[in-house]
C-alpha cells in the first residue's frame, strides 16, 4: 500500500524543513529511514529536518512539536524549526497570533507577527562552560552552551578563514562531548557589534544555512563574555538576520526572525 503525504517546504532563515500536519497522515509511518529519504536532497524533497504537528501531550498547549534531523534521528529541539512550527501552525488553523506547543525539550511560546517574522521563547539554557580545554585546535578559546541542544561556541575573527569541513565533523565528535556530540559554531564581530556565524550541525552532519538554537548559544556566550548586549543581531550564512533576547539573571531567551514557505507538496511513501 502506498500512502500520499501532504507537506509544507519551510525554511526560517534558510534552514530548511517538511512540515506535516499529523491530522493528514492518513495511517502513514514516518520511521527514521523514510524520514531520511524524505530529507536526502537528491533523491527526496530535501530539507534539513522533517517536522510534524500533533496534538500536546501538555495540558494548556496547543499542539506538539516533533522534530528530526535529515539522517532520521529525532532531537531535543531547533530554534528555527519552532519558529516554522509557528507558522505553520497559523497556516492550518490551530493557533491565531499566540501559542504554547509542546517539545521534547519543554514547552514553549510562540507569537506570529507576520509570514515572515515569528518569534518563539526558548527553554532556559544549561551548562553554560567558559574556556572549554579541547586540546589542539586553531582557537585560543571554545565555550559551551546547552539551548535545548548542546552548541560548541568559538570566536574568531574571520569566518571565511575557518576549515569548518575539516573541524566541524571532528569537534562535533569531540570526546569531551561524548557519546551524542554536539554542535558547533564560529562566530565574529562585524560592524557595529553585530554577530556573523557558521554552524556545524549534528544531524545534518553538514553546514546549515543558520540554527536558532545556535544563535542563541552564541548569543548567551557573547554576552557572558562582555562582547554583545541584548537583543543580539546575529547575521545566518544565509544573510538572513536572528534577533535573540537574552535575560542574564532568568536564563530566559526569545529568538525571533523569518520563518517562511516555500511551497507546498505531496510525497507518496510505500507502506512495506
């Protein structure tokens, strides 16, 4: 039996995902290796992560929040992909302006400018670390941040000289990290003390376009550091701009910026 599913293409500041509604799913099973086929940008419709809408399991929410990454494993939680979640929840009717949805990292609120700007809270960040020893690398400095996903955090001051193909994979499976890694950022001070990033994103095993919850990690390091004070520009390698707002004493954070749809679709899935 083959089962139609009907998707969204979404993407908040480039980083790409599929979004399903689960009340359109018609019996279908997303196991991780249809969510991976579906993800594969040259043999599926490609995306960074696939994401499905379904009823809260939290009392007061209005819908959950499940996400994977494009190799099939589902994560705690992305920035980005609760700010498409948002939209897209407008799109189908199940919120107007204002939200609470569940995720796997906690619950959170989301609140719908307009198409194009979406701003989500963020669970408190965690595991905040200065001047993470990681032995040899081209950095004087690491840092580490938890933002509902663990983030690597290093300062550089260009980030085209950075071999992110050479040590994005290596750091993201540093010991220190181990067993389930992290991600990893680089991040530089631009004009008028706005941030510029690249990511490493485990999941994806690749660079992405841009990741919320690593702009937030950045964020909350750049202004422990003494070198950003919120609400913190940070320009994607997208070019897209992420506003975070950060309170240093509640360890609260509100990430806000595009979350748009590209178009939408159907992919036929065999059940077998």
């Amino acid at each position: 039996m083959r089962h139609c599913i009907n998707f969204a293409k979404m993407h908040g500041a480039g980083n790409d995902f599929i979004m399903i509604d689960q009340r359109k799913l018609g019996g279908a099973q997303l196991d991780a290796k249809r969510i991976a086929w579906m993800c594969d940008r040259r043999i599926g419709v490609g995306a960074d992560g696939l994401i499905i809408l379904g009823p809260a399991s939290s009392q007061g929410a209005d819908f959950r929040m499940s996400y994977w990454n494009a190799d099939g494993g589902e994560a705690e939680m992305c920035g980005n992909g609760a700010r498409c979640s948002v939209s897209f929840a407008h799109e189908i009717g199940l919120m107007g302006e204002t939200c609470r949805f569940d995720t796997r990292a906690g619950i959170l609120d989301g609140l719908w400018h307009a198409h194009d700007d979406v701003e989500v809270t963020l669970t408190p960040w965690s595991g905040l670390e200065l001047d993470v020893d990681l032995g040899d690398t081209p950095w004087p400095a690491h840092h580490f941040c938890n933002t509902g996903v663990p983030h690597l955090v290093i300062p550089v001051d260009n980030l085209e000289d950075v071999p992110l193909e050479e040590w994005g994979p290596r750091l993201r499976r540093h010991a220190r990290f181990a067993p389930r890694g992290t991600n990893v950022n680089w991040v530089s001070v631009g004009p008028g003390g706005q941030l510029f990033m690249r990511t490493y994103e485990r999941g994806v095993e690749a660079e992405t376009l841009a990741c919320g919850t690593g702009a937030s990690a950045v964020a909350v390091v750049m202004c422990r550091l003494g070198l950003a004070t919120s609400p913190i520009s940070l320009r994607t390698r997208g070019g897209d701009v992420l506003i975070v707002s950060i309170d240093m004493e509640e360890n609260t954070l509100r990430l806000r910026g595009p979350a748009v749809t590209s178009f939408h679709g159907e992919v036929w899935i065999d059940e077998s």
